[in-house]
C-alpha cells in the first residue's frame, strides 16, 4: 500500500514538473497602421470589423494577441515613421490600410509579413508582383477590381444628375496611385460624354483655392477621388460641396454619411473582416507571398436623400431602388 502511495505520489510530482516546464502559450504581437485616427468613425468602424473578424477566429486582444495602433492622422508623410516603429516593435505581423500605409510597412520591412487592406493597383504600383501569387512579404484584400470603380461612380453621379455637364474631379496627387486614377475617370467621362475639370489638393489649406476654381468653371457636379487627408477632412469638404450647390459622389460611406450626396465602392466593413483570415493563416505559419489577393464582392451604393433634397436634386426612383442605404 505504502509502495502504491508513493509511485502515485512520484507521478504527481513528474506530472507537476512536466506541466512547469511547457512554456506558455505564445501572444502573438500585431501591428496596425492606419492613414486615419484612431476616433474616427469611420475608421473605428472598419477596425471593430477588423477585431470581430479575429475575434471570430480565435484571436482575442489580451489572451493570445496584441494590437499596436499606429494613426496617421491623414498625413500620409507620417506613415514613414509609424511603419518603422512598429518594425522596431519587432511585431510579429502588420496590418496596414489603405495603399500609402501597406507601403510605407512594405519600405520598412521586407521580412515581417504584411496584411494590407483596401489596396488600390497593388501590382501597377509594384506592392505585389500579381494577385494570384503576390510573392514577398504583402498579401490581402484589394480596395476593388481596378480603378475604374471610380468611372463607375462617375456613372452614377450622372444617373443622379441627367443635365450634368460639367465636372470637377478632385484628387491629392501626393497619393502614389494619383495618375492611375485620373486616367480611369478621363475614360469614363469620354464615354459618358461628360466634360471634367481635374483639381488637386495635397492639404486642407488647398480646399478654398480648389472651390473657388470649380465655381469659375462652371462645375456642376464634384467628384472625389478620397485619400487619407479627405478622409479626415471629408465633413469640411462635404460643407463646401453644400455651400457650392455641387451634388458629389466619392468612395465610401462615411462621405454622405457627413453630407456629401452619394457614394459608391466596396463595403469597407466586410473587406477588414475578411482581412483578418489572412492573419490568422499567417500566425498558424503560412506566408504571406503565398496567399492570393481577393478582390471585394460586395459593393454598396449610400445616397444623402437630404442632401439630395437641399440641392435641389431628384434622383431616378431607378436609382434609389438600387442603393443600399438612403440617409433620410
């Protein structure tokens, strides 16, 4: 009895140091880079579906993962610094949205593997060599099948507004995707017989000189090519938009959403969720050279029916039966 007691005792004690010596399950480390701020809503919006998409997976914040947040605050010449932070952080893996931000992580590393989300021409702008084999060290989602989005979105700015004849299409040419973008919507607007009016505008300080030059063009429409600083800026320039009679359209939500008059793109939401299976992938050891880019599946028209009212615009019931969410 005494000899049975004491080899059950003995297995105690090894089954003891067995389990003392297992090292702890490993917190994996997450950067995240973004061209926002951390508070605004529409950036929060697509981070808590970033979080949820892990969550969902079995990543949870403070059990096996951090998040480091890194906010450019719509200053894309920050992003620099921010990416090479968190390469000093030694994370384990970035996430980086949009474009200026996954490359800004892709210029400071080319080891640490990097998720990017809402990608715009990653493979013309050599970010990945293609999309079914993107090789290095950058996978994700793209931003949408090319830049043509933005002809499409012309498109629907002229179904809003039939008579439109003129517009002015505003972009930030510090944006390395810039040209790409131009070139899409001169196409579009060849096609549609639309004339267009390009204006740039690399700082808020720019908006004054940018609507007093679609006032003395004649403009009657405005057409956004967002980046990160409109993105932050997009409720003064919604305002200015107003104040100028001009109906807009641009890429996401968040635009009509602070008073702009339409938008179309992908649903930004679903592109952060969806992102988040290829973190997962990755930390259970797969790379990131191997994972094809998706490309978004959803797209989602938003029309302000109140800003539409105060300009004084009707758009076709067609159209408004077509739009996944009308602001009344």
């Amino acid at each position: 009895m005494r000899a049975t007691c004491a080899v059950a005792f003995a297995l105690c004690l090894l089954t003891a140091a067995s389990v003392l010596a297992q090292p702890a399950s490993k917190v994996y480390r997450i950067g995240y880079i973004g061209t926002g701020t951390i508070s605004g809503p529409g950036d929060a919006r697509t981070v808590d579906a970033f979080r949820q998409g892990l969550r969902e997976l079995g990543w949870i914040e403070g059990q096996n993962i951090t998040i480091e947040y890194r906010y450019a605050g719509g200053r894309v010449d920050r992003l620099p610094g921010l990416a090479e932070e968190l390469v000093r952080l030694n994370v384990d893996l970035i996430a980086a949205s949009p474009t200026p931000a996954a490359l800004a992580a892709r210029n400071a590393t080319r080891t640490i593997p990097i998720v990017g989300m809402s990608l715009t021409e990653p493979v013309e702008i050599g970010l990945v060599a293609s999309l079914a084999r993107p090789g290095g060290n950058v996978t994700g989602v793209t931003y949408g099948v090319d830049t043509q989005i933005f002809g499409k979105q012309l498109a629907l700015l002229k179904e809003a507004v039939p008579k439109v004849r003129r517009v002015a299409v505003l972009s930030d040419p510090s944006i390395l995707t810039h040209p790409l973008s131009v070139r899409a919507v001169a196409t579009a607007a060849r096609s549609l017989g639309v004339e267009v009016r390009f204006l740039e505008a690399r700082s808020p300080d720019d908006f004054d000189g940018v609507f007093a030059a679609m006032t003395r063009e004649h403009a009657g429409a405005l057409l956004i090519v967002m980046s990160p600083m409109m993105f932050v800026h997009r409720a003064r320039l919604a305002d200015a938009a107003m104040a100028h009679r001009l109906p807009s359209v641009s890429t996401q939500a968040p635009w009509p959403e602070a008073g702009g008059l339409m938008s179309y793109g992908p649903n930004l939401p679903d592109l952060y969720r969806r992102a988040a299976t290829y973190v997962d992938k990755i930390l259970k050891g797969a790379k990131a050279g191997d994972l094809p880019l998706e490309q978004p599946t959803r797209f989602e028209l938003v029309i302000n029916a109140r800003t539409a009212k105060a300009l004084g615009v009707t758009p076709p019931r067609s159209l408004l039966l077509r739009a996944d969410q009308l602001i009344e």
